[in-house]
C-alpha cells in the first residue's frame, strides 16, 4: 500500500488510537456462563459463540499506511459435537516481501473443576503455519484442554501493509451468536464500498463522524445479537454466501488537492494490469524453457484442436493437481519438474505451452463453488480464486482445465460450475458463462430371474457418462479395485457377487461400465401365498431430502443430472403377478425436471423402468415447491411392491 501515498500528503503523520474496547474482559467469565450446559435459545446448539469483539483502524504517517484489526472471541463448548471449535485458522494475506502478521496472540481454556475457575494458556510452540495459496498463508492453532462445558477465549491483533485486503466481518456462524460487534474506523481518504449480506438484519448501524485536525474519520459500528445458528440445506453452493455478514473493500483513494486514484476501478482495468504483468500474463508469453516440450508434443500435428488437445492430455497426464485452489501461478519451471502444482499452476503451464506452438490463449479467472458467487458490481480480485485457460478455434470456445485426470478437455470439473468467468485478455475481455457442457448420466439395467422361494439371480450393469464417468474412474484408482468394490457394494441390497467385470476405465472418450453376476437373497417379503417384491434394488431413493415446506435459499445440484434404472424380472412357473404399481409421470414447467415410473407384464416378464432426470442446475425459491412435490412422488413410487402370488 505504501504506492497510495504520494507527494501532496507526505506532511501529514497520524495516528489514531480507538478508545472503544471489548464489551468484555480476558478471563472474567461469569458464572452463569461457565455453568451453562445448554443454550436457552437453541437447545439444540453444540456450541455458542458468546461475544465476538473486533475493529479496524489505520495508522498513517510520511511514508507507510498500516491497518490493524483486533479481535477478541470467547465461545461455549455444549456437547462434544462441538469440540472442533477448538480449531482456529487465521488467513494472513502476503503479497511480494510484505505480510500480515499476528502482532499478539493470546488464547486460553477455562474450566470450572471443583468450583473453581483453570485456565490453560496455549503455548506459542502450538501455533503453526502453512502455506495455503499464492497470496495465503495461514496460521493454525488448537486450544488447550478442551472438553464439554468449556470456554474457550482468544485475543489477536494484526498488522497489515493491505488496505485492499480489509477484513470482512461475519457475524452468523454455523453455532449461534450471542452477541456481535464490529467498528469499522474509516479514514477520509480511504473511500470504501460496503454491503451488507444474508437473512439476518443487524440490530444496530451507526455511523459517529470523528473530526481531527487535519481529517475527518467515519466510526462504522454494528451489533447483532442473538443470531440464530445459519442451518444448511441441502444442495447449496458456498454457506459464506448466505451468512449474515459485513464486506468493505478499498474504492478509491481521495487525497485533498489530488485527484483520486481508483483502487476498485472496474473489471476491465483488472484485466489490463494482469495481461501484462510479470506473474501473469507474462508468464505465458515467457516461459521459454517450454518451447521444446511443446514441439515436443505437437510433433506431426498441423490441425490446430489437435494440437490443443495433445498439449491438454500432455499436461492433464503428467502434472498432479495439490488440491490448492489459486488464481496466480508460481514459478512454472519449478511446477513443471516438481510435476505437481496448484490449478493455476497447471493451467498457466497449459497456457503457456499452448503459446509456444502459436496458438492464442487467455486465462479465465472464476470463484468456485465453495468460495461463493460473484457480485459483479465489487470489480475486487478477492472474489475470485480460480484460474482456467481458454481457446478460440474458429466459432468454438473450448475452456481448459487439466487438474482432473478423468475429464475429457472441454469439460470443467464441478467445483468451477458457479455461474460466470472473467476472461483476461486484451482483445476478448468480458464475462462468459461457466456452465455445465454435460450431465452426470447413470444407466442401471438389470436381468434378474426369481425363483418360487423369493430369491433374485442374474446380471445387474451400470453404465456410466459425463460427471458421472468422472466420479467412477476417479473412485476406482484412487482406491483400487478391490476397496473400490467393498465399498460399492456395502451400500447394494445384494447377498452375494459371484463375478465383476469393468469396461472403458481407461478410455475417457468411453463411457465405462461395471457389470457384477448377483445373488439377493432377503429382498423379497414373504407372507403365506404371496411375495413382495420392490424392484429398485438400486439407486433407490428412499427420504425426500427437502424436507422443509419453504426454502429460503436456492437450490444448486451443480450440474445436471439423470438416473435410468430399468429391470426386467422373469418369474417361475408357479408364480403369478397379483398386483403391480401403477404408472407415473410428472413435468416440471419449462421442462426442468421429469420422473417416469413404469411396470409393465409380458407372459412371465415384468420390466420396471424408472427414470429421473434433472435438467438444469439451479432452482430458485419459487421453483422450490414442485421441485420438492417432485421427489415426494420419486420416494413414494419407489417405495411401491411388486405383489406376486403363488398358484
């Protein structure tokens, strides 16, 4: 930050000391709440966070501008399901030699044993640090001494050189908040954008004005309390989405008598400084220790897709991905002969390889699924923490990301499908849809014979496309074939495999299949004359997952989705079809989602078909209702009995 200050300020020293301090005092803990052993107003809560204390102010002078944020926490530990929150992270932002650091730290346990109050102080040698991303390092801690009834409590100061890394506050949590409060002390010249997110209002906002000699501050000041524990629904993309909680983020600089310097800018400006900058895109134009690789691997090829592929498969088979998500690359050569990187890492290297054989290229920038949706009217690079490469052939955008091994190119993995990607680049900047390009198709099909005593023998086989192929192979070789089968089968209602076969594992353009000879011994329901059959004797849906009559959240599968199951059953010559459930559909509008439900008899044959499909990814609120109606009727039809009869 140290570039925002220039000539026209450089008479001005302050320093501002905030006189407002934590509603409460390190280790004075009422007794009330050391006893407490539930939550009065969640009796259900695993912990309770009972005051959460935090500000934020600068510290200006000739030739540096600091922030300091300090927090001071204390939480109740309820049932031993909460225990984790003894578990603390503290992100800290590093930018070139500068980093946030922790200037104190202080954190204690305090149990009440015999009547009296034990506190256990952590000892700095608990405190580690690890490396997590490009501009992240993160220092981790466990408090002491934890067990059920204790109360945990933490005090910590940061010095940072980032006023555009300025802290956020959250002021709901996955436990309930007691009570919240955070100032926010924002100099004159440090013009900065706020919003406000989730369900949650504040109980307090005010704004004090603070006039100095020289300048003007504004006190922003929240409060919430009794916030209620954030409850998780399923199929959500990133819970920080939807937390009650405070952004702010650097828009400009306003110095008196100077013109102001824009900070947040806008999104096309992002793109300018990164085209052009050293570790960016710099590193794909550079690089040249990859022109021999590239020809390497393109030797003979003279069709541009072919030569995009070769270099995609080349990298997708060669380099691991660590399971870092990150946005800037670090030093390719190193990645490229460690052979192991973050998905910038990978990508760049895609990037850049693809450079050196002529082809044109430019990064995409996008925030994953589990790091939250874009607000686009906040042109801040915080948002985003994903890098994929993308080319233009002709009229056919293809968009590259080669981390996952069992992808074919073209085809992103999951955790990038969350809406929109900014394209960096000097002549094709711009937002671009990052969708889904196929579903997660399972095919079941199954040839069963049943004898007289109600036991199924024959051939079950699932076929296997798009996300779905993915998971498969990706769940065979991580575990082999053997763990791989232990736990596939432990979730089937079969007795007995008496063969397993696998097809196309290796072959991505394939679709791979699995086929197992079966034995079901205890599924069919025996009652005098009669036998009682449920035909899905997989994939079976059995508990409607939206269970609450209204949603306040929208609902994101991810990717679309559809599961056939089809079964045909050859009966004994004693055995007659008493009764048989009948057949089932039901649309969504627009065609957004369908459940088909089929019995039909030929001679001593039944064929059952079942087939759900989800064709789009995200539901809103409104659409919640028939989406919930929908697998009502999924669970119940596939609840149904065949009921067979003998003669």
């Amino acid at each position: 930050m140290k570039a925002l200050l220039f000539s026209g300020f450089l008479a001005l020293t302050v320093c501002h000391v905030c006189a407002q301090k934590s509603p409460i005092l390190y280790g004075i803990i009422p007794l009330e709440d050391l006893k407490m052993t539930t939550y009065p107003l969640d009796t259900s809560a695993v912990a309770v966070v009972l005051t959460d204390f935090g500000k934020v102010y600068t510290s200006i002078n000739a030739v540096d501008v600091r922030l300091t944020y300090e927090r001071h926490v204390r939480i109740k530990i309820l049932k031993k399901e909460g225990l984790n929150w003894a578990n603390f992270i503290i992100p800290l932002f590093h930018d070139g030699g500068h980093e946030e650091r922790i200037t104190r730290l202080r954190a204690s346990t305090f149990n009440l044993e015999h009547g009296k109050l034990v506190e256990t102080e952590m000892e700095k040698s608990s405190v580690f640090k690890e490396h997590h991303s490009h501009n992240i390092n993160l220092q981790k801690f466990t408090f002491p001494n934890v067990k059920e009834g204790s109360v945990l409590e933490l005090n910590v100061t940061i010095a940072s050189d980032f006023l555009t890394a300025f802290p956020n506050w959250q002021f709901q949590f996955d436990i309930p908040v007691r009570w919240s409060e955070y100032w926010a002390f924002l100099h004159e010249f440090f013009v900065f954008e706020k919003y406000m997110q989730g369900y949650v209002p504040t109980t307090l906002y005010e704004v004090e004005t603070v006039n100095h000699t020289d300048y003007v501050e504004f006190a922003h000041h929240w409060i919430s309390k009794n916030v209620p524990a954030f409850k998780a629904e399923p199929f959500m993309t990133c819970k920080n989405d939807y937390f009650s909680k405070i952004n702010i983020a650097l828009s400009h600089v306003s110095f008196r008598n100077e013109m102001p310097l824009e900070i947040m800018s806008s999104w096309e400006r992002l793109s300018d400084r990164l085209v052009d900058h050293d570790e960016f895109g710099k590193m794909i134009t550079g690089s040249g220790f990859l022109k021999a690789k590239a020809l390497e691997v393109t030797a003979g090829l003279t069709d541009p897709e072919q030569k995009v592929e070769a270099i995609f498969r080349y990298v997708q088979q060669t380099l691991e991905w660590n399971e870092i998500n990150d946005k800037y690359p670090d030093n390719l050569k190193k990645v490229f002969e460690d052979k192991k990187g973050s998905a910038a890492d990978i990508n760049f290297v895609v990037a850049a390889l693809l450079d050196k054989v002529d082809i044109p290229v430019d990064m995409v920038l996008l925030s994953t699924r589990d790091h939250g949706f874009v607000r686009k009217m906040y042109p801040m690079d915080r948002q985003l923490n994903y890098a994929i490469a993308s080319v233009k052939l002709g009229d056919k955008l293809l968009l590259l990301d080669a981390t996952e091994k069992y992808l074919p190119i073209g085809i992103l993995p999951e955790r990038c499908l969350n809406g929109e990607g900014l394209v960096i680049s000097k002549t094709r900047f711009g937002w671009i849809p990052i969708e889904p390009k196929v579903k997660a198709r399972t095919s079941i099909n199954s040839d069963l014979v049943i004898d007289s005593q109600g036991e199924l023998k024959g051939k079950m086989s699932f076929t296997y496309d798009g996300y779905a192929a993915q998971e498969l192979r990706s769940n065979y070789f991580k575990k082999g074939e053997s763990a791989y089968l232990k736990a596939f089968l432990s979730k089937k209602l079969w007795t007995e495999i008496e063969k397993s076969e696998f097809q196309n594992l290796s072959e991505i353009k394939k679709n791979p299949r699995q086929s197992h000879d079966v034995v079901v011994s205890e599924h069919v329901t025996m009652s005098g004359d009669l036998l009682y059959l449920n035909p899905m004797l997989s994939e079976q849906i059995q508990e409607n997952v939206f269970k609450l009559e209204n949603r306040e959240y929208p609902v994101d599968f991810g990717k679309p989705f559809e599961t056939t199951y089809v079964a045909r059953f050859t009966l004994p010559d004693d055995i007659v079809v008493d009764e048989i459930p009948k057949p089932k559909l039901l649309t969504l509008p627009n065609g957004a989602a369908k459940y088909a439900y089929n019995v039909t008899q030929a001679g001593n044959v039944l064929n059952v078909v079942s087939l759900l499909q989800i064709n789009k990814s995200l539901f809103d609120q409104t659409e919640y209702p028939d989406l919930r109606e929908l697998y009502n009727l999924v669970v119940s039809k596939q609840a149904e009995q065949i009921v067979l009869k003998k003669k």
